[in-house]
C-alpha cells in the first residue's frame, strides 16, 4: 500500500466535481427518482455555497490569521455604570456596540486601583469597562509575556425598563 501525500486530498472543488459525475450515472440509471436527485443536488449547491461564505467570514479570516484560538472563555465587562476619564459615558457606548463586534484588551499596569487591571475599548478607542479582577489577575502575566488575546461582545444585555443598566458579556480567545 503507497504512503497518501498532501496532494492526495480531496479539494472541495474536486468533492463538487465528484458529486456531480456521480449525479449525472445516478439520474441516468434512475431517471424515475429526478425529483429526489434535484433535491440533493439543491442540498450540495446549499452547502458549497454555505462553505464559501464561511471562508469568506471575518471570524474565519480572523482564525486563519492569529490561528485556531488556544482557549476561548466568557466573562462579563465591569464598571459599565462608571464615567470615563474623559467624562464619556459607558452606558452611551455600550448602547452603540453590536454583539459579534471585535473588542480591544488594555493592560493597565500603572492602574492605581489594582495594578493587573485591563480595561475593554472598541476599535474606536472608546473604554466599555474593565475585566474583573479575578479574570484580569489571572491574564495579566499572559499578556505580559507576550501572550496575545481577542475579544469580541457575544452578548449585549439590559437597556429595557426593567433592566435599564446596559452590560457587556464578552468572548475572550487566547491566540
């Protein structure tokens, strides 16, 4: 038996390709059983085109450039009820966010308050919260160490009249 190499692998061009000789002897023998066959065949255009939006996918994009994430977890952003520095609104930005929208994680070491702080921004810059401090404490030394993390809002939470205080809960992958 020869040893498979790389260029043994089945593309998926090539499993398309497949698919359809193998359509093409199957309607041939079975021309009775067209209805079921257009089926399938609508079920194989589905899912190739499902695969080629999904390489075409900013997540995919994002692990084909950093890598399959090494570990993924979620937590929730702190301090949203608080202003900013620069007297902005948390509550303001979080009500701008969108659940999949890709968050920034700043190390503050020189944070008076607890020195393995990390604040969450959006691309714009503008600060959502902290991490907690549990959390933070136990990623700081990673980031530190050169260690790289993203994080994207999965979850936007609160803004009703029942809950009026908006949250942020987060995904957090270590590349």
């Amino acid at each position: 038996m020869r040893k498979r190499k790389s260029s043994d692998q089945l593309t998926p061009s090539g499993l398309l390709a497949l698919a359809f000789m193998a359509l093409i002897y199957y309607i041939w023998k079975h021309p009775h059983l067209l209805i079921y066959v257009g089926l399938a065949a609508t079920l194989v255009v589905v899912w190739y085109a499902f695969k080629t939006f999904q390489a075409a996918n900013p997540r995919s994009l994002q692990n084909q450039q950093l890598g399959q994430p090494k570990r993924s977890f979620y937590t929730k952003v702190v301090g949203v009820t608080h202003r900013n520095p620069d007297g902005s609104s948390r509550q303001e930005i979080i009500r701008n966010c969108e659940v999949g929208e890709r968050l920034h994680l700043v190390r503050e070491p020189e944070n008076p308050h607890d020195p393995s702080a990390i604040k969450v921004c959006r691309e714009s810059g503008e600060q959502l919260g902290y991490i907690s401090a549990d959390v933070a404490f136990r990623m700081a030394g990673e980031i530190d160490g050169g260690d790289k993390f993203v994080a994207w809002a999965s979850d936007l939470t609160g803004g009703s009249e029942d809950r009026p205080t908006r949250g942020v809960n987060i995904k957090i992958d270590k590349c």
